[in-house]
C-alpha cells in the first residue's frame, strides 16, 4: 500500500459527480453586489443547473464568508460544513473533502460556494497577514507585502535557472490572451503581443500590468452528489466525475521554500491525482493552471510533470497551449485575462466543468479528461482535481 491509496469508498475513480456548476449572472466590476450576494447568485444558479432544490442539500463548503453565514442566508441547515482556507486553491479541497462527506454518508449533496469583492470590495475582509502570523514578523517588516513583492524573487530565481526571461512571462499573457478572445465574458479581451506586454507599466519587477491578473467581482458554485443519485438526476446527463484528487501544503512563508524556483505542495498534490485517477499525462486532454501571475502556468508546467525542468517555456512559445495546441491550458483566458476575485481557484473548475460538457465559449474538440490545479496563498499550498466527462 502506497501514500496514495485512498479509494476507499468511492472517493476517487468516478464515483463522485459534479451535477451543478455557474458562476454569478455579472464578472467584472460589481458594487452593487456585496460578498454574501455573489455567494447567494452562485449558488442559487448551481442548484439550479443540477435540478435540485436547496431542500436536496445536506452539505456547504465556503471561504472568504463564513460557510455557517452562507448557509443561513441561504435557509440551509446543513449536517455537514467545510471552512477550510488555504487560499485560492480552497475550492478544490472542498471538492475533495465534499466527496470524502459523500463517500462516507456524513452528507448526500455538498453545495461549494464562492463569492469575492475583489474590486468592489463590498462587505470584503481586511487584506494582509496579521502582525501575529510568521509572514507579518518575519517578511512583512522587510518590505515582502503580497503578493507583488513575495512573487518577484522567486520568479527571478526561476527565470534565471531555467534559462528564461521576462519574454517568457510575456508569451504567457499573450497566450492566455488568445482565449480570452474568445470568451465575452473576459475582463481583458483585446490582442496583445510580447512587445506590448513587455512595454507595459512596470508594477513590481519583473512583472508588468498584463502579467499580474485583472482584480474584478464575481462567484461561482458547484454541486456535488453521489454518481449513482447523478444518475436519476435531468442533469445527469451533463454530470462530471472526480477521477483522483490531491492536496498538500508546504509553508506560508515563501521565503522558506524548499526551492523558490519549484513547489513541493505542486509535486505532491498533482502526483497524488494522477495516481488516484489512474492516468498519465498524455490521457489529459485540458488543462487548468491557478495564474495570478505570469510565472505560475511556468511552474505548473513543470511541477506536474507536463514538461521537463526548463522546458516550460518553450512549451507556451511553440503554441502548445494554445488553440491548436495538444494541451489546451487555461481556456477561458485566466486569472490574466478572464477573471481574477482574488481566489481563482472556483473559475478554474468552473471552465474545466464547461468544457468537458461541451457548453465552453472556447471549446477544446472532444475534451474527455481535464486536470486543474490551484496554488493558495502564494505557493503556500497546492490542490489538484482530475475529472472526466465520463464514468469509467
């Protein structure tokens, strides 16, 4: 028996289904909408997709507001609660952590919310570590504020090691921009060349405007059930199932990393889907990468193992990536392009979800298999999803 072998119970394999998932009717600039809104319009939509009712739901998993005032304002009084914070990539522990729920039968239907005043910021929590925490002591005071002070050093370091340049983040935005292109939806949709992105105002270096994400409003939600109940569901029919999963996190202080040029949360989080699921890299035929800024697809790419040490870049260059390419990444344009609430992690799943059901704005030509994975809290964590548009 490896690290790995937590089947047990229907957990990984396709037993669990996503049978709801929408994000909030407006992304972009909302203060009209308060956080708790964003949370409500999400959900309700998700529920609705599934063709449930709030009545079905047993379960809430929900950061940013508290899932416990969620599931008030939303007159739930769920049996089963999940809070957990690990930034971005929360999203997708709750996916993993709601199938475990349903798996052991400490919930039927897990609602996951999310909802973000990222620009707005109506009814927003107050940014920043607290003085208390070990990144308010010991980064903070040196002038290492997140995330555009904490993410250059590293990026430098990788950049440097890899045998790159500030080209290489520029072919990233370019890249993702080509998406967004296609998607009305997206927050920034206008063609940019590498250039361009490079002459652009310089906001911490090495990252120009265009490789830091756009700052908007918004939310999304998801359902989860069994596949059996997905089965007797009207959306069964567009329901997705959770083929592995994987989580992990390393530390909260970048500054500690064991490699600021690699992460281990990535290396572990992403091995453990793709043992679960039963997979290998070339059975992925769309791919997710968390990119708050430039530099993360880079990483990713590595880290998952979809390329070798160095060759990450090259990869995005050579249109890989892209629309023609043989592994189509971040599909909806991105935290660069499409949205970005300051977690990114829901829209990632979100787009993934879309795609394997054949309703995308962009859509990937026979999509079976997508993998997305989220980073939290400035490579503090890492999770990773694997789900299919088929039951195996």
């Amino acid at each position: 028996m490896t690290q790995w072998d937590n089947r047990i119970g229907g957990i990984h394999g396709g037993g669990i289904a996503i049978v709801g998932a929408a994000e909030t009717p407006e992304i972009g600039i909302l203060p009209h909408a308060s956080v708790l809104e964003l949370h409500a319009q999400a959900a309700r939509r998700a529920v609705r997709d599934a063709g449930l009712t709030f009545a079905d739901v047993d379960g809430i998993a929900a950061v940013g507001t508290q899932a416990i005032e969620v599931a008030h304002h939303l007159g739930l009084t769920p049996r089963w609660i999940d809070g957990t914070m690990v930034g971005g990539c929360s999203f997708l522990v709750h996916v993993r952590h709601a199938a475990a729920a349903i798996a052991s039968g400490a919930a039927n239907v897990v609602l996951v919310t999310h909802g973000e005043s990222g620009r707005s910021r109506v009814g927003s929590m107050r940014f920043g570590p607290s003085a208390a925490s070990p990144a308010g002591q010991f980064e903070a005071p040196y002038g290492a504020i997140t995330p555009h002070a904490t993410f250059t050093v590293p990026a430098l370091r990788f950049l440097h090691d890899r045998g790159m340049g500030r080209e290489d983040l520029a072919k990233v935005v370019v890249a993702q921009r080509q998406w967004a292109a296609k998607n009305p939806r997206a927050f920034r949709r206008d063609p940019v060349t590498v250039a361009e992105v490079l002459d652009g105002p310089m906001i911490s270096y090495p990252f120009t405007r265009d490789m830091c994400c756009v700052v908007t409003d918004g939310g999304g939600a998801l359902v989860l059930t069994s596949a059996e109940r997905a089965a007797d569901l009207p959306s069964g029919t567009r329901a997705v199932y959770l083929l592995g999963s994987g989580e992990a996190v390393e530390t909260p202080l970048i500054s500690q990393m064991e490699d600021p040029t690699s992460s281990r949360a990535f290396r572990q989080s992403s091995a453990e889907a793709f043992h679960t699921a039963a997979i290998g890299h070339a059975d992925v035929d769309h791919l997710m990468c968390y990119d708050a800024f430039a530099h993360l697809p880079l990483y990713m790419l590595e880290d998952l193992g979809f390329t070798g040490r160095g060759e990450s870049g090259a990869f995005i260059a050579e249109g890989h990536t892209g629309a023609s390419g043989r592994l189509p990444m971040n599909t909806n344009g991105g935290g660069l392009s499409y949205t970005h609430t300051g977690m990114y992690g829901m829209f990632a799943i979100q787009e993934a979800v879309r795609q394997l059901r054949g309703e995308a704005d962009a859509q990937v030509p026979d999509a079976e298999i997508s993998f997305v994975h989220g980073v939290g809290m400035f490579f503090a964590a890492g999770a990773s999803l694997v789900l299919s548009r088929r039951r195996p």
